[in-house]
C-alpha cells in the first residue's frame, strides 16, 4: 500500500482555485518533492494531506486512511512541520522538546533520551536552555524539525524546513532526514531550494498553477526538460574576448559568460561544437586550456523550464 493516494484533488476558495485537479501517489520509504514557485498549491496540498483543511472535491488517503474520513488516525501516524515559525516563547528549547515529546505519550525514559539525541544530532546542546523568544530565526527553524523527531511517525511532511538555517545546518538536517527514511520512514517535501530537491529526493513533482506539470525521478526531469548544458572552459593567455565573441555568434548557445580568472561558461544545446569551437579557436590565438568540464543540466533549468508560461 502507497503512503499517500491522491486522485482529482481539488480546494477553491471562492472564485480561486488553489489546488486543481491533482493526482499523484508516493511510495513508502520514498522522499517525495513537491516543488512549484509561490502560490502553486504546495503548503494548500499539505494542509490537506495533514487534514487542516478539507478538500473542495477529490480523494486523498494517508497510509490507508481517507483523510476527510479518518483525520485521527491520519494524525497519530504523522508529523508535520509548516512553515510559519511555532514554539513556546518562554521555554528553552530543552523544555520544549520534552514538552513536545509529553504531549505525543512518549515514555518518560524514551523522551529523556531523545531530548539529548536530538539536541546533539542538530547543534543545539549549546543553546539548550535558551528561550524560543531569544533564538534566531534559523535557530527556531532548527527546533522545530528537531522536536517533530521526539514521536514516533510513519510520515513526515516537510514544508520548507530548511528556510533560514546556514549550509552547514542545512546538509546536517538532510543528512538526518535521509538516515531516518533508510530506517523506514516517508517524507513529503517542499522546498525553493532545487539542490535541496536534487540532493534528497527519490522523485519530484512540479506543479504550476494548481496543476502538475510532470512527475519524474530528478535525473530524468533534468534530461527531460533541463534542455541545456554548461560547458566550462578555463583559459590562460591569449585573446579570450575573441573567444567570448565567436561563442556566443554558435548556433545553440544561449549565453556566455566570461569570469575572473579566465573562466568562461557557455549554456548551449550544443556542448560538441562548443567544446570544438574552444579547442580551435584557443590553439589559434596562443591560449592555453588549463580545464575544460561538461555539466549535465540542473534541476532548476528543468524546473524553470516547466513552470515559465511560453508566449
């Protein structure tokens, strides 16, 4: 049995239609990214998903269960993290774990023992007995994934959980995510950040509109719709604006750009002819090739490539 069903999902408020016809289904033990710019029906989809709001038309079930019909047990199996800020302002961030984990019955020697986890497992054993009314807004985002690991859950669902945390504090809670789905565990995922989507997911959808536009495994939606390649070339000596000049005069070549240092980048359909027009043209002005890579296209292109409306 699939973690999540849906078919023909659909929410209107008023004349708007948020969320339009949507069907999809993720497997269990998947990471499932469910990326679209602002105001696609992402954080509407989830709030469905999580039963914070019924559908205007549609199924969706849950590890089985219809989330209109079966909204408890939906949310004994879950864990949710949205992306306004919560916490309890006058407690430091230890208390509120262990508050989070009481609220959840988690055994008092169980909670102890993940308070202290977590704490080490996302940097926060330093600020331990800081209150959420003193922490930054990254700190608060690190909290609030940290605590949703204090329950146990079959499903997580992640609404830009990443926002505002530093790099470092980044990969260390997609690190932790992915260990936990190796242990068995579901996640739905949102995030603007496509290296985070790339990096983590199993499989994306992209929707637009209310709509999903295509559903793929990152690799193949970047050979699907990515389209163009970068070709980097970093050239030493000779006359490297000729270069630039006959390059971006290449049929297929989209843009050229010409770094300090030598490092020039060319986004074209054609990397070939690109990659012989540098090695002649170099060879005749005296240049020198100190690096030449080929890079596949990235899942933004794919993505910018699927929600930008075509004229």
């Amino acid at each position: 049995m699939s973690a999540i069903q849906v078919q023909g999902l659909r929410k209107e408020y008023g004349s708007k239609v948020a969320v339009d016809g949507v069907g999809f289904e993720v497997e269990r033990g998947e990471i499932f990214g469910f990326l679209g710019p602002n105001g696609a029906g992402k954080t509407t989809t989830i709030k469905i998903l999580t039963t914070l709001i019924p559908a205007s038309a549609g199924v969706a079930t849950v590890l089985g269960f219809d989330v209109r019909k079966d909204g408890m047990n939906v949310r004994k199996r879950i864990g949710v993290v949205q992306q306004q800020p919560s916490g309890e302002y006058n407690l430091g961030i230890a208390e509120q774990m262990e508050l989070y984990g009481l609220v959840w019955d988690v055994p008092k020697p169980v909670r102890k023992q993940r308070v202290e986890n977590l704490l080490d497992a996302f940097g926060l054993q330093s600020h331990r007995r800081e209150r959420w009314s003193e922490l930054s807004i990254g700190l608060r985002r690190r909290v609030q994934v940290a605590r949703e690991f204090m329950h146990d859950m079959d499903l997580l669902f992640l609404d830009e959980p990443t926002v505002g945390l530093d790099p470092i504090a980044r990969r260390s809670t997609l690190d932790m995510i992915k260990g936990r789905v190796s242990e068995g565990l579901t996640v739905f995922f949102t995030t603007h950040i496509l290296d985070e989507a790339e990096y983590l997911c199993d499989r994306v959808a992209i929707v637009n509109n209310g709509k999903i536009v295509a559903v793929d495994t990152p690799k193949k939606m970047k050979e699907r719709f990515g389209g163009l390649q970068t070709v980097e070339a970093l050239v030493e000596g000779g006359d490297s604006s000729a270069l630039v000049r006959e390059l971006r005069g290449l049929d297929g070549v989209s843009e050229v750009d010409e770094e300090d240092g030598g490092l020039i980048k060319v986004l074209t359909s054609n990397p070939s002819e690109a990659l012989r027009l540098i090695g002649t043209l170099t060879e005749k002005t005296g240049a020198r090739i100190i690096q030449l890579n080929l890079r596949e296209p990235t899942l933004e292109q794919a993505f910018v490539s699927l929600v930008t409306t075509k004229e």
